[in-house]
C-alpha cells in the first residue's frame, strides 16, 4: 500500500520558499524505509547492491572534493545535491524491495501509467483550455509550455515518456497495463502532452524508445506510431491556426538554448580536463545547470563518478537484459517495456539533468526488484529440482 501511494503522488511536486522542491513521494519512502528495515532489515543481494555503493562512494569523495576546495559546503551543495541524492536511493532501496512477485510490479506499472495518465488529461485540458479559452484552473500553471505538475515542462517530458514506454512495449499482451478503450486513448493523450511540453530531450527520448519498440514489438508499436503521426497530420493540417503553428515552430527551434547548452557541454569538459580523475566537486554548476548527465559526472566527480555513473545504469541495463532472456512471457513482456524506459531515460539525460527525476529511479527499482524475484525462482526450482533427482535415482553417479 505504501509503495501504491508513493508511485501515484510521483507526478506531483511543488515549489518551496526555501528554493527547495516538495515531492508528497517523499513521506511514503520515508515511512516505505523504516517498515522495510523492520520487516526485513536488509536488501535483496540481486537488487544492485554493489553498483548502488559504487554510486554512494563517488558522490561522497566528490563531496570531499568540494568541501577542501571551498572550505565549506553550502545549503544547496549538502542538501540539494548530497542528500537529494541519497534520498533517490532510498526510493530506490524502498521500491525494489516493497515487491514480491512478478505480479507485483505489473501493478505498480498500471498503477503508474494510470496516475499519470490522468493528471496529464487533467493538466492538458487546461493548458489547451488557457490557450485557446483564456480559461485559469487555479494550482495549474498556464505557462507557455506544459510541465503538469512537476514545474519543469522537461522534467513532465520525461515522466510523459516513462509512462508511454511502459503502456506501449505492454499493449496488446497479457501484460498489458491498462485495458479497454482507455488502453487506446491513454498513448493518444500522452503524446499530445509529450507535444506540448516543447520538449526537445523527451522528443529524442521518444524517438529511442520507438525504435527499440520497431525492433522488439513492430506489431504493436508501428500501428501505434502510424495512428499517432496520422493524427499529428491531421491536427497540423486542420486544427492548428496559423498563430498555433507559429508558436510550435517557435518553441521547437529556440536556438539560444541550444548555443547555451553547447556552451555548457564545452565549459564541463574544460573542467574534467583540469580534474580528470576527482572533478571539481559536486555543485559546482550551482548557477548554471548542466543539462547532461554524463557531462554533469565527469565536470564534479571526474573519472571516479563517471565510472560509478555508468556502472550503475549499466548493471541496471544488465539486469533487464537477464529477465527478457530468461523469464517467462510476462516476465519478458514486462522487462522489455522497463528496459525501454531506462534506455529512453538514458537518451533523456543527454539533454537535460535527469538522474534527480524520481520516475527513473521508480523504473531502475523495477528492474532490480524484477531480477530479483527471477533469481530467488531459479534458485528455488533448482533447489527443489535436485532432491526429488537424489531421491529417485540415489547418489549422483561418478
């Protein structure tokens, strides 16, 4: 139930005077962790333990590095930084661990794809309705590109695209997430959102994960692709206005952030090239974020973090990879939708910071928790296997 609570307020995150973001995620992993502890105290040895440490350990000496650099850490360094990111392991460690079953992750998957479905109804209907209108819906933001409830419209993009791989790779299975009518209308809805966030980053992301969805399920998703783009065209050719068109246009394009990203990428590197092997210390990019996650680990943790980094996501890569080769059907159905997800995150992070957003992380848990329940049911049939053998047939022979 905890783990039920924490998936659907994952949308949902809000501004603080104290230029720190509220997540209500946040109180059910904090209340998830303490039941976890005492219920079992530890963490499944299948779930990434090593990689996880790995990942502590760098961010911890970078921590060093920063503090004898600067001599002191800063509120935004310690908290925002360090403990923002212990706190994504603590997620972690909850979620992979609040699942027993193969069932049970399905159900936190439609769990997830039905919450954020929803709201992204909810939040699309009065961004097109303040547009178009002039309509306000109080708590809902009407700016010029939709970002839900998340305040960042990348951040929104990303979570858009999460739930898209998660619902399209399952459609049309018996593994699939949301049924009916709605299992159609929910990558319609999505998509327009995903439009209307103007989100170049999520759009590459999208593009990933439609291309590994052509080669591991062309059944499903090219007729899905097809409808989609025919709908695009559609609304392009008839619904869109001139204005509307131009507006797209324009924030599709938006050259200056472009030349401000590139900057950034360059000014990363020239900070590696200084400190290859510890980086300058996390925070440093305090005034001007870098929009890549790799480059963000190798500029403030150097070689060590970008190791750590890469170490991490891989063996989560890795994990995946093992359920599609070695599950049942539904096992398969579901991995390859998390593995897309996690390589569609992964595209996601080569143009904007996303290694904070709280619906990788709930994905990455999955398939930790996944590869778990897999090798606690191999290691339980082959333990159940070889007794019955000695029993029937005596001593092995020599």
């Amino acid at each position: 139930m905890l783990a039920v609570c924490c998936i659907c307020c994952l949308p949902f995150q809000f501004e603080t005077p104290y230029r720190i973001q509220l997540a209500p995620s946040d109180l059910f992993v904090a209340i998830g962790c303490l039941v976890t502890l005492v219920g079992r105290g530890r963490l499944q040895r299948s779930s990434g333990n090593s990689a996880l440490l790995g990942l502590w350990l760098a961010v911890t000496i970078s921590l060093e590095t920063t503090l004898s650099r600067t001599g002191s850490l800063s509120r935004y360094v310690l908290l925002n930084k360090y403990c923002g990111l212990l706190w994504l392991f603590a997620l972690y460690w909850f979620l992979a661990n609040a699942v027993d079953h193969e069932e049970d992750v399905r159900w936190l998957m439609r769990v997830f794809v039905i919450v954020v479905s929803v709201q992204n109804c909810v939040c699309l209907a009065a961004y097109l309705g303040a547009r178009w209108l002039g309509l306000i819906i109080p708590l809902i933001d009407p700016g010029p590109r939709l970002a839900g409830f998340l305040v960042d419209p990348n951040a929104y993009g990303g979570l858009l695209v999460c739930a898209l791989s998660l619902h399209l790779l399952t459609y049309g299975t018996s593994a699939q997430l949301v049924q009916g009518k709605a299992g159609v209308w929910v990558p319609v809805t999505l998509a327009a959102g995903l439009l209307f966030t103007f989100s170049r980053s999520a759009g590459l992301a999208c593009a990933a994960i439609v291309s590994i969805g052509m080669l591991m399920r062309a059944r499903v998703v090219i007729p899905a692709v097809a409808f989609l783009a025919a709908a695009g065209a559609v609304y392009w050719i008839y619904g869109a206005g001139t204005t509307d068109r131009s507006f797209i246009v324009s924030m599709l394009t938006r050259q200056k952030q472009v030349d401000q990203r590139v900057y950034l990428a360059s000014r990363a590197l020239d900070d590696f090239a200084k400190n290859p092997l510890l980086g300058t210390g996390i925070g440093t990019f305090r005034k001007t974020i870098n929009h890549n996650t790799s480059l963000w680990f190798l500029a403030e943790m150097g070689l060590v973090g970008f190791a750590a980094l890469y170490w991490f996501l891989g063996s989560t890569a890795s994990k995946a990879l093992f359920c599609v080769r070695s599950g049942g059907t539904q096992i398969r159905t579901v991995a390859t939708a998390l593995l897309c997800a996690h390589a569609g995150m992964f595209v996601f992070s080569m143009g904007i910071e996303a290694f904070y957003q709280r619906h990788w992380w709930f994905v990455m848990s999955m398939i930790a928790a996944l590869a778990s329940i897999l090798a606690r049911e191999r290691t339980r049939l082959s333990v159940g296997v070889r007794p019955r053998w000695n029993h029937e047939a005596g001593s092995a022979p020599g």
